[in-house]
C-alpha cells in the first residue's frame, strides 16, 4: 500500500508569481469569443441535454457580458472602432 504524505500548499516570498489581473477590455474580448463559442456548440449539437447545456452556458456568458459592459459604462470606457458594431447589435432581455 502507497501512502502520499499531504503537505500544505505554500507560496514562499521568493517565488516569482506573476498573478495577472486582465483589464476590462481583455475581459470583454474573452467573454465575446466564449459567446461565440458556445452559440457555435448550441448550433452544432442535436442531443437535447446538449441543447440545454448550451442553452445554460449562452444565458451565462449573456449575463457576464452585460456586467461587463455595465462596467464599462461606467468607466465611461469606449469600445475600439472594430468592435463597436459588436456592441451596439448586442441586445438583452431581462
């Protein structure tokens, strides 16, 4: 019988942890492309508990989109010309 010895998890001082927090804007980006995504999972699958998983993430990524553009707003942040269509076409239901 193999016994693992469990050691708590420590950072020490020294260790060079970079820990990067991405700006709004990078957050946006992310969460438009994880849109995409999961509306192209929602297109591509025929399985109804498939159907409905994409469903749930689709409402999930809605929602932290809005937050984030919330956010944006304001910050008084303005969106780049490229994605400016994006943001304008976007439409939610509460």
């Amino acid at each position: 019988m193999i016994l693992f010895r469990q050691s708590p998890c420590r950072v020490d001082a020294d260790d060079n942890l970079d820990f990067h927090k991405p700006s709004l804007h990078e957050e946006l980006i992310q969460t438009r492309r994880a849109l995409e995504n999961a509306y192209s999972g929602f297109d591509n699958v025929t399985d109804p508990d498939l159907i409905d998983c994409y469903i749930y993430e689709v409402n999930a990524v809605m929602k932290r989109y809005k937050y984030l553009l919330e956010q944006a707003a304001k910050n008084n942040l303005q969106p780049e010309e490229t994605y400016s269509e994006t943001y304008q076409t976007l439409t939610l239901s509460n």
